[in-house]
C-alpha cells in the first residue's frame, strides 16, 4: 500500500504536471490563435480600407468618365458649329468670288465707256477745232444745202458721248456747252 500511494502520488503528480502541460499548451494555443485572429482582425480592416480606396477611386473614375461625356458632348457640338462656320465661309467667299466677278465685268465695261468717251471727246476737240478755225473763203462755187456738213448742237454732242443717237441722257452723264463737255455740279 504504502508503494502504491506512492505511485499514485507519482501518478498524481505526473497527471498533474501532464494537466499543467497541457494547460501551458492550450493558453499558448490560445495565445496563438487570439494573435492569429488579432492578425486577421488587422488584415481584415486593411482590406477593408483597401476596399473603400478601390470604392472611392472607382467613383472618382466613374466621375471623371462623366467629365469626359460630357466634354466630348461638347466637342462635338463645337465641332459641329465650326463646320457650320465652314459651310457659311465657303457661302462668303462664292459670293465674294461672284461679287468679284461682277466689279471685274464692270470694271471692263467702265474701261470700254472710258475709252469710247476719249475717243468721242477727241472727235469732238477736232471737231470744235475745226469749227473755231477762221475760213478762208473758198474760191470754188458754194455747194448746194444736201452736201454741207450738219451743225453741231449741244445735243449732238451729247448724243455722240453716248455713242448713239436720240438716247436719253443719264444724270451723271457730262452736259455739253459750247465745244467743252461739262459735268454735274459746274457752273
């Protein structure tokens, strides 16, 4: 008996030091898992805050997306009237180029009036010269009224400034007075 107390007693003590052990295990274990679920908890809040950059900058992105919408809206709207101002700027510079057409037909029938104008004027100057001119009488017999040269009038003149006979005079065309033609407004 006395033996086995003793072995119980080292059986007790064994048992106690193995409980002891175990104990020492389990609150390591536990240690262990609490810092590996601390660890987790740490993790899991940086991926949460992670997620919430991705979330943030995922509005961020879908917002400049927007931006970008709405600006190509824009440009294109841009676009558009600028090539509306084209269609108008090729409208304006056909009809610049009609409108230029046009001065230069003018312009070509103002030279062909000018020279014709000269050229009566000179007729004229030789004609009005030769009026002024004394005669001298004329020893041969006098022709008879079929062949003598018709008088100069005022209207002649005028109707030989114009190139034609009869035609009315417009108003900015010269008026004629004694051989020297005499425009609008002098006296």
């Amino acid at each position: 008996m006395g033996k086995l107390a003793q072995l119980s007693g080292g059986a007790s003590k064994e048992i106690d030091q193995l409980i002891g052990d175990s104990r020492a295990r389990v609150h390591q274990i536990v240690q262990s898992v609490d810092e590996r679920v601390a660890d987790g908890k740490s993790v899991s809040a940086e991926a949460l805050q992670r997620f919430a950059e991705i979330a943030q900058q995922i509005g961020s992105i879908s917002e400049k997306i927007n931006q970008v919408g709405a600006a190509t809206l824009e440009q294109e709207g841009g676009v558009e009237q600028t090539a509306r101002a084209m269609d108008k700027m090729d409208e304006a510079a056909l009809m610049n180029k009609k409108a230029s057409d046009e001065m230069m037909k003018v312009s070509e029938e103002v030279r062909a009036l000018n020279a014709k104008i000269r050229e009566t004027t000179r007729g004229i100057r030789i004609y009005v010269r030769e009026e002024n001119v004394p005669k001298k009488p004329d020893p041969r017999p006098k022709r008879t009224p079929d062949t003598t040269p018709p008088s100069v009038t005022d209207d002649t003149v005028v109707d030989l400034m114009n190139g034609s006979r009869g035609e009315e005079v417009p108003d900015r065309a010269p008026r004629c007075r004694r051989g020297r033609p005499q425009f609008q407004g002098e006296q």
